[in-house]
C-alpha cells in the first residue's frame, strides 16, 4: 500500500522550487503524491491547518506535516 503524501504550496518561487526538489525525490513506488496550490484551491486551506500547516511550502506524509523553508504563512491564503 502506497503513503499518501501531499505537497502544499502557493505558486510563489519558493515553493516551485521545493516541489520540483521534494515531490521528485519521493519514491513513486512508495508515495501517492498529491500537489496542492492553495491559492487555487482556497477551499483547501482549512485542510491543510488541521494536518497543521502554518507554512508553505509543506509536504504531509501520512498525517504527519513537514514545513520545507518559508514562502508564505498559512494565514495569507484563507
């Protein structure tokens, strides 16, 4: 059974580079990832505050949230 691994982000340069850097490097025989742009899907963003993100970029494996550097605070994008 594949992890579930959802990348969130906001588009901005920060995050196109960490998407490019971490979801490839993710195992597709071990991760099903999901690539979330929270300034296109703002219905999304409650989601994302109850894995815990209060940052993008951030890539949640399994529940379990990884903030990956600092592009936007999750309060910007509700």
């Amino acid at each position: 059974m594949l992890s579930k691994a959802v990348f969130y982000h906001a588009g901005c340069s920060v995050c196109v580079s960490a998407e490019q850097q971490f979801v490839t490097a993710l195992d597709p025989q071990r991760y099903q990832v999901e690539v979330v742009h929270l300034g296109d899907a703002k219905g999304r963003v409650a989601e994302a505050e109850r894995f815990g993100v209060k940052s993008v970029p951030a890539l949640v494996i399994d529940g379990q949230v990884f903030h990956i550097n600092f592009g936007a605070g999750i309060e910007v994008l509700r």
